[in-house]
C-alpha cells in the first residue's frame, strides 16, 4: 500500500439526487453508496487511470467487498471512487 493510500478521503454518501444524466435515483440518495478520494478515481476515470485499479489497492477492494461495499470500478469498470451496498 502505499505511504499515503488516500482511502481516508472522504469524498461523500448522503446525497438526495438522481443519476447524472439519468431519471433513476442515485444510490447516493438511498443512503447506500459512498465515495472515497475522488480526485485520482473520477466518475469518467477508467482503469488503470484509476487510482484504486492499482495493485496496491486491490487488498482494499477485496475488504471492502468482503464487507458487501460492491466497487463500481469492478461493477461497470469506472467511477473507481464509488461503493454501494445494493445492485440496480
């Protein structure tokens, strides 16, 4: 892992609003999802761009998944900074 992982980097949860550029609730506004270190894992940032696509963090991922938090990286393969709690 590296000296400072980012994964600390709160980058939000709660957020009452519908997908970007879509008519479906976001799972932001279910309470179900949150983000961590957006800047280096963006919405529109695929891998291995990505951050956390880095093998330094797949420990990460696996822990998080573990625990049910589904990386989107891994759900759709972008928006590294995203887990959820549910599947749509």
């Amino acid at each position: 892992m590296p000296r400072d992982p980012g994964i600390d980097r709160y980058a939000g949860a709660y957020n009452h609003r519908k997908m970007r550029g879509g008519s479906k609730w976001s799972m932001h506004a279910y309470g179900c999802a949150i983000d961590f270190y957006a800047e280096p894992n963006g919405l529109r940032t695929r891998c291995p761009q990505a951050l956390f696509c880095g093998t330094d963090y797949k420990d990460f991922l696996d822990i998080m998944e573990a625990h049910e938090w589904l990386p989107a990286i891994r759900l759709w393969g972008a928006d590294a900074m995203h887990f959820q709690r549910a599947r749509i």
